[in-house]
C-alpha cells in the first residue's frame, strides 16, 4: 500500500508538469459538472448515477453533504480496485474527484437565480455535465465512481462495462422514486438521456475527420498539396480492373475545410480525378488524438 502510495504521488506531480493540459481539462470539466449538480441537481431535487446519485440521496434524507459521500465514496472504491487500474488513468480520476467535490462545496456558498421550468432545467443539467464527461473522456480521465468498479470488473472477470453501469445505475433510479417521486426521476432520465447524448457528441466532435480516397494522374501534385496544408499522404500502388493500367492511390485524413480545399484543387488541376470522402469518427496517431489520452 505505501509502494502504491508513493508511486501514485509522483505519476501525480509528473501529470502536473508534463500533461498540465489534461490536468486542467479534467479540473475544468469536474467544476462544470459541480456547478450542474449543485445549481440544477439538487436545487430540483433531481436523481443522479454512480455515485454521485448515492450521494444526492443521501443529501435528500439525511442532509448529509454530497462533497463528502462523493469523496469518501471513490476513496474506497479507488483502494479497492488500485490493483486493476492504470496509474494514469487512476491520477486524472482522484483530480477530478477532488475537484468535483472541492467546488460542490464553493458553489454551495454562492446561490444563483434559476427558471421555474423544471424541463428546461433537466436540459441544461444534462448538456453542461455531458459536456463536461465529454472533454474529461478525451484526455483519458473519468468521474470516478462505477467507472472505477466497471474497469475493475472488466480487468477481474470480463464483464461488460456497459451491462454493469446500466444495471447499477437502474438500481439507483428505483431506490430514487421511493424518495423523490415518479415524476422527478422521469425529468432527471431525461437530463440523463441528454448528458448521454452530449458525451458521445463532444467526444467524437474533436476527433472526426474525413477519409479521402484519391486516384489521380497528378499524384506528385496532390501529394505536395495536402503536405503543404500539415497532412500526411499515404501511396498505394494500385491497377485498374477495367484497363489493367498502373495507377497511384493517395490515401489522406483531412478536416472538412480541407476536405473542401482539396477539391477545387483537383477542380482546378485533374477533373478525371477520382475521390472517395467518407466519415472517419476517430483518429489516433501523431498530428491527430494521441495514443496516452486512451
């Protein structure tokens, strides 16, 4: 456990000099998270997940801070499963823990004047936490709680993180009818439904890019061109199976407005060229999402 201990706090010092970009990512995207389940949570009496959803229930029938049931929470569950996590992973965790419940604590000093619609209300939670797991995501941190017992679980037996977060947070939304009411967890699964939708759209907004295809008799030309726009260009040496003659294929990642650049070049220089563009949703390797954010 002190082996632990120590090794924990210097990848933790390591994070801060080296990876400082990510550090602040996560602590920024812990405060908006805060700053949704303390102005719009539980203001409104909404349900949540994880543990956090434990937390808010608790804060419902015993008044007892969320700040330190979340805390106390991930500790547990972080000495439980030290052995199943990646060092890295397990540092941008305990941040963002920290960071949550640090500022669920300063905004619950400070009240804000909110709407009375309460569907308007469950909406705007749910974007501002997705939006906040979303950027957590990309850097390779997380919100702790059943993503820490999912990666275990995974580690340990296999078991699917998807089917065990789905079962336990189902859980937590029946125990929450018992004390918020029907209709409070249906405006909350709401909110959820949004945050979910949010997540998956931040995490892949950043890293989609456009797969081109190009057969082309300037290849030299094209190839020069995209170089010249910061893209790499992979050569294929490829033979047509109509003519049977020799021709170059240039395969290429680009962004949209790139995407658009290189067609009035091919406009401009080879109407016969032929392209492919599809979507591609995610995009690892150097000049795009780096490999130590997975």
């Amino acid at each position: 456990m002190k082996n632990f201990i120590r090794r924990f706090f210097r990848l933790s010092f390591a994070l801060v000099s080296t990876e400082w970009k990510a550090v602040a990512i996560v602590i920024i995207a812990s405060s908006l998270q805060a700053f949704a389940v303390n102005y719009f949570t539980l203001h409104y009496r909404f349900p949540d997940l994880g543990v956090s959803g434990i937390a808010v229930l608790t804060n419902y029938v015993f008044g007892i801070s969320p700040s330190w049931v979340i805390l106390i929470g991930n500790i547990i569950l972080v000495i439980w499963a030290r052995k199943d996590l990646n060092l890295h992973f397990l540092a941008l965790t305990l941040i963002a823990v920290f960071t949550f419940s640090g500022m669920l604590s300063v905004f619950a000093l400070y009240p804000l004047p909110l709407p009375d619609d309460k569907f308007m209300a469950t909406v705007i939670t749910g974007l501002i936490k997705g939006f906040g797991l979303g950027l957590m995501l990309r850097v390779g941190g997380s919100s702790g709680g059943t993503d820490i017992i999912g990666v275990a679980l995974r580690k340990r037996y296999g078991l699917e993180i998807g089917r065990f977060s789905m079962f336990i947070n189902f859980f937590i939304l029946g125990l929450s009818i018992g004390v918020v009411g029907l209709e409070a967890v249906v405006y909350g699964a709401v909110g959820l439904y949004v945050n979910g939708i949010t997540t998956d759209n931040v995490t892949r907004s950043f890293d989609r890019r456009k797969q081109a295809i190009i057969i082309t008799n300037i290849p030299d030309q094209v190839s020069r061109f995209v170089n010249e726009h910061g893209r790499g260009v992979t050569r294929l040496e490829g033979r047509g199976g109509y003519t049977g003659q020799p021709r170059t294929v240039l395969i290429t990642l680009l962004s949209p407005g790139q995407v658009v650049l290189l067609k009035r070049f091919l406009k401009e220089y080879d109407e016969n060229a032929f392209v492919s563009i599809c979507d591609a949703s995610e995009v690892l390797g150097k000049g795009f999402k780096s490999w130590r954010s997975l």
